[in-house]
C-alpha cells in the first residue's frame, strides 16, 4: 500500500521509499518525514493532486507523483 492510497482520516506506518531520488529523499528526512514515522492523511485537495499530511505534529502537503513512491502499512 502506499502512501496515495490512504483516506482522509486514516494513519499509517512509513515502511519503504522507492524509486525517490536521493536528493527528495534527503528533503524529506530533513523536515521530518522517515522510514518509521506515523503519518496520518488530514485532507486530500487540488482534485487528488496533493496530499495534506501530518507527522509529529507536524503538517506537509506532498505531491500524489511522490505519495505514490511511499509505502506504507494501514494503523
């Protein structure tokens, strides 16, 4: 399952990043986002184009190109 498949409302455990780059991937991690984090979907907007997450009390919009490539296993 990967991250652009959640629902609003539900949360997941990031488990894998495949084929990001490892610059995006290096972004990632550094605003928070890594393999092991909580993430839970809060809205889906731009007509399914960009997600609004939240991990750590912290909140991201990420593109649905990049959700894709995030795997993720449902809570």
């Amino acid at each position: 399952m990967t991250l652009s498949t959640l629902k609003k409302g539900e949360s997941a455990l990031i488990l894998d990043f495949k084929d990001l780059s490892d610059s995006f991937s290096r972004r990632l991690y550094d605003v928070g986002i890594s393999i092991g984090s909580e993430v839970t979907m809060l809205n889906i907007l731009n007509f399914g184009q960009l997600f609004y997450i939240s991990i750590d009390d912290v909140d991201f919009c990420i593109r649905k190109q990049d959700a894709k490539k995030i795997t993720v296993e449902k809570l």
